[in-house]
C-alpha cells in the first residue's frame, strides 16, 4: 500500500497534483522544516511512511493493538528493501 501511495503521488503520476496542492498548503501553514518533516511520512519518504500508512492499514484491517508495533516494522523493513531496488 504504502509503495503505491509513493508512486502515484511522483511527479507525472495521478496524485502529483494533490500532493503538490498539499506541500504548497504545508508551506503556508508551517515554517518550511515543519512542512518537509510532515510531508515526508504522508508522501515524501517511502521508509517514513511506514509508520502512518502502516497504521491505518492496522487500524483497517482490525489488526490487534498488541501487533501494530510488529506490523509497521515489518512494513518499514520490507520499503526498504524496496525502496533500495527503486534506485
């Protein structure tokens, strides 16, 4: 999931306008670190997305509370090992 978010939102890709839309919203709102820092788990970094996409897909999934932690981990291990093969 978290691969897929990463990719349509890339420049020429389905979701760029959106996502260009919310960085120039970010840039308004918050100081320029604060919006790269929270950009970067929404949409800008395949291995920090991980820990919100990983949770929202617990969350709807009804994984247990007691395996998020494992879970996001493992989501966080396996983008970057594909986020290695994407360079």
């Amino acid at each position: 999931m978290t691969t897929a978010i990463y990719a349509c939102c890339r420049d020429g890709m389905i979701f760029a306008e959106i996502r260009i839309f919310v960085q120039n919203c970010f840039d308004k709102w918050f100081d320029s670190r604060w919006s790269d820092i929270i950009q970067k788990p929404l949409f800008g970094c395949l291995v920090c997305m991980s820990s919100v996409w990983g949770l929202t897909g617990c969350i709807a999934l009804g994984v247990p509370a007691s395996e998020w932690v494992f879970t996001i981990l493992q989501v966080c291990g396996l983008n970057v090992l594909i986020s290695r093969l994407l360079q």
